[in-house]
C-alpha cells in the first residue's frame, strides 16, 4: 500500500532462531523495520495461547511495542486498559501507546494522566478522518490498484498524522531497540538448507488480478536453490511460458475473474495439457480452484477452469476451515514418503467437492481435524497455505521433481 517492501514473520510457521534470520535478512537494506500486529496484541493460536500471537513475535524478537488503542468512547478508563495489558504478561515489550479514534481536545489530557500514572510514553493519537477510510471485503482489504484515489488519501493521512503523532519520539523508541540475536552459526549456515539444483530451472508463477496472495520468501528460497521465477498471466497471456519446468499457482481472487479465466481458453488447455504430461505444480487456494473442472464466481455462475482435477469449486456463506494447521502427509508425495511436519494456513470463503486426501491436517489447540490437499508424485494441490521456511524440504521435493521432469523434456 505504502510502496515499500513487505515480508512474513509468523512464530507459528518458523522457530524463534529462523524467525529472527528472516527479520535479519529483510530488514538488513532498511532504515527502520515496522512489525504489524494482527488480531489483538496477545491473541494467538486456538484463541486461547499467546503462540504466533503479535505479543509472541515481540518476545521473540525484543522488540519494543507501541501498543495502539481504539479510544473511542473512553477517557479514563484508558489507563486501565493500558495497564491490563502491560502488566498481563511480566515482560509485555510495551514502551509506548498510540490513542487512535481520539479527539485534539481531549488528547493532551489524557496524554498526562497515562504518563503520571504508568510507565509508559503516549505517543500521539489518531483523529477519526471519515474521507481516509479504506474498505474490506470478503479476505480482508480491497487491493490498492482497485481505489482509484489511494496515494491522495494517504498523502492527506501523513500529513494528518505528521501533526499528531510524536514521529521523533517512534523513531527514538526504534533505535533504542536491542540488538537483534541471531547466532553466527545461523547467518552463515547455507539458507537452501542443503540443497542446490545443479542447473537452472523455468518455474512458471502466476502473478496478476486473479493470483496475487504471496510470500515472497517463498520465492527467495526458491531462486537461491537456483529456481528461475517466470511470471505469467492466467487472465491476460494467451500461453505459457516457453521452456517451463514447473508452475506455481498461489492464491487471490479468482473468484473475482472467473468470466476472464474461462475466456482465456488457451491458457487454460495449455496448463491442463502440460500437468498431465507431468509438469509438476503446487496450486494453492485460489491457485487450487483454477485447477477444478468448474468453479463459482462472486456473480453465482459457473464457469470453466482448467480441468486438472474432477468436480467444482464453490462458494459458502462463511470462512471454512480457517486459521493454522499442522498437515501430516498420507502417503508418498511428490517422490518423498515423509516430508515431515508442515505447518500451513487456510483462509477461504470457498470449499470443493474434491478437496483431496493426500494430507491429514489438525488445528492446534484443537480436536477438528480434516483430509485435504491432491497429492501425487508431480502435485501438491489444496487450500492450505505453505510458507517454506516453515519446511523447507516442500521446496527441496517440488524442485527435484521439476528437475526429473527437466530431464525426461530434454530427452
């Protein structure tokens, strides 16, 4: 939205050593590096542990927290409020508080009460700006190139928020940040985890509209086991890039382009032709939904997609399945009989007919439990999430079967 990079941290996916790496590696070309919280600050796995919460990152990685507050319809009781969370945990990381949804009058206020009476600065608040609004939709906030007015409304936000909050003082608290830990044994150890291909490979990305929920560290450790990433267009491009070894189909909203994917009949006999020539690809999510026979758009029609796997993908009134899960695989895929513990994600409005029972995934904190995902020995295709870093050996199996595929091509 900003214009500036954006990566993962998530403590559900990674161990804290891994975990302070990637900050590290990201952040290492940057000035300042800004972790956004999600849910509340100590709200984390199952709804009832602090694990993979905003407060869990924090620990994590000592960084200190500017605890931002909806002060809306409160005064006083913010101090109590401020203190509960300080003091709910011994070690909180909170050093400052930010007072959102606040008026300029009561502000200075408030301001000197919290600070006479917990340790703790206030940093500046945020007036309610009505014409600043951002709206949601079904997976969380419309994408920026669709708000046709977006870097006016930020300007006019910065400059709002020039005024009122305490920029000196937030870029004070960052500096006096500790030292990040990370062992020395960690920053040189080889990050392909020991694997390298030995020669360059073609692997198709699909990257537009419709396919646009990434990690980018996905790609990176992809690219430095020697992967070369080719973007295409499943909306826009008539065929597939020449020469591929592999094709990755993420998440997004194919939902919203349904028309447009079926239009595109190209694209979508070209990937149908080569995944059953023994292309290997992992789908996930949306990516996954392209793959079906049919799939629901928003607008209640049906429409053609690629046909790789029987049945339709369709549209439910509410999240299914949704938050971390733990997947366990039920038999040999993709050449590799265990690949260990992977951790995952779903996070979808949409459920199939045929969602796959190659995997065994379990919600933590939790008795559900579920089969999912179409494993084979050149596919990896269902609605769960992966983020590599969290089992780098998914990569390490994708890529050595795009190299098998490589080598039967040029036979």
């Amino acid at each position: 939205v900003i214009g500036t990079k954006s990566r993962n941290l998530d403590t559900f996916f990674t161990d804290a050593e891994t975990t302070r790496y990637l900050l590290g590696k990201n952040a290492a070309d940057c000035d300042i590096a800004v972790m956004e919280g999600v849910m509340g600050y100590y709200d984390g796995v199952g709804g009832i542990s602090t694990k993979a919460s905003a407060y869990d990152l924090a620990d994590t990685t000592d960084t200190p927290v500017i605890l931002v507050v909806n002060s809306r319809g409160m005064s006083i009781s913010l101090a109590a409020y401020i203190k509960g969370f300080m003091e709910y945990k011994e070690k909180s990381h909170i050093k400052g508080v930010i007072f959102n949804q606040m008026s300029p009058m009561l502000y200075p206020r408030m301001k000197k009460l919290v600070e006479e009476q917990l340790e703790v600065e206030v940093l500046g608040y945020v007036p309610k700006v009505e014409d600043c609004v951002i709206e949601s939709r079904h997976l969380g906030l419309v994408l920026p190139e669709e708000i046709s007015d977006l870097k006016e409304r930020l300007q006019k936000l910065a400059g709002i928020l020039e005024d009122t909050l305490e920029i000196d003082r937030i870029l004070a608290l960052a500096q006096n940040a500790e030292e990040l830990q990370v062992p020395e044994s960690l920053i040189q150890k080889d990050r392909t985890y020991g694997y390298c291909l030995p020669q360059k490979l073609r692997i198709g990305v699909a990257k537009d509209e419709a396919f646009c929920f990434f990690y980018e560290d996905n790609f990176r450790l992809l690219q430095e086991m020697g992967a070369e990433l080719v973007d295409f267009s499943p909306v826009h491009d008539e065929h597939l890039p020449a020469d591929l070894d592999g094709i990755l189909l993420y998440g997004g909203y194919p939902e919203l382009n349904g028309k447009e994917l079926e239009k595109n009949t190209s694209m979508r006999e070209e990937i149908q032709k080569a995944l059953s020539g023994g292309m290997p690809c992992m789908a996930e999510c949306g990516g996954f939904m392209y793959l079906h026979e049919e799939m629901e758009a928003m607008d209640k029609k049906f429409y053609h997609m690629a046909g790789v796997l029987p049945g339709r993908a369709y549209r439910t009134p509410r999240l299914n399945r949704f938050g971390y899960v733990t997947l366990i695989q039920n038999h040999s895929v993709l050449g590799c009989e265990t690949l260990g513990e992977i951790p995952a994600h779903e996070f979808h409005y949409f459920d199939s007919e045929n969602c796959g029972k190659a995997f065994h995934a379990a919600k933590p904190e939790s008795m559900r439990n579920w089969e999912c995902i179409h494993g084979t020995e050149t596919m990896l295709a269902g609605f769960p999430h992966l983020y590599y870093y969290g089992n780098p050996k998914v990569a390490e199996a994708f890529l050595k079967e795009c190299m098998k595929y490589h080598s039967r091509r040029g036979e």
